[in-house]
C-alpha cells in the first residue's frame, strides 16, 4: 500500500484521532493533545502553502558551430539595403 501523505498530515491526523476517541473522556493528557493538535495543525497548513518556486529561464541550447557566411554575399545585402 502507498500513501502520498505528508509526515505533517500523518501526524496531526493522530492527534485530532486520539482526541476524538480519547478526549471526552476527560483524561488528563487532553489539554496537552489539544495544544499539540493546534501547533500540528499550523505546521500542516504551513505545509500545504509552500509553492514550488520557479527558477530563472529556461535552458536554451547552445550553439556549438558557428555559421559560415560568405563574405562576399552579405556585402551585396548591405549594399542592396542602402539603396532602397
């Protein structure tokens, strides 16, 4: 069997089960459960909020060679774009 539950939710699920079987019973660990389920409960909230942050840009690939031109032809293209 495989769970996908955070140790946080695990946790704080316990808790809120103890007291719901345990807590009207009046022991006397109830009001230290009570004050545990609060600060598990806000551990768990924390939890859920986080975002994963993006990282900067994308990979792009590399040139590995450079092009080969032909000097003679972006000449010409200069000197047809200077005429028009």
């Amino acid at each position: 069997m495989s769970s996908n539950k955070s140790r946080e939710w695990l946790l704080y699920n316990a808790v809120l089960t103890w007291l719901s079987h345990y807590g009207s019973m009046g022991s006397e660990l109830t009001p230290d459960y009570k004050i545990l389920e609060e600060e598990l409960r806000q551990v768990y909230e924390q939890s859920n909020n986080t975002k994963t942050r993006k990282r900067g840009r994308s990979a792009k690939r590399q040139r590995t060679k450079e092009t080969s031109s032909n000097p003679a032809s972006t000449e010409e293209s200069k000197a047809t774009n200077q005429e028009t």
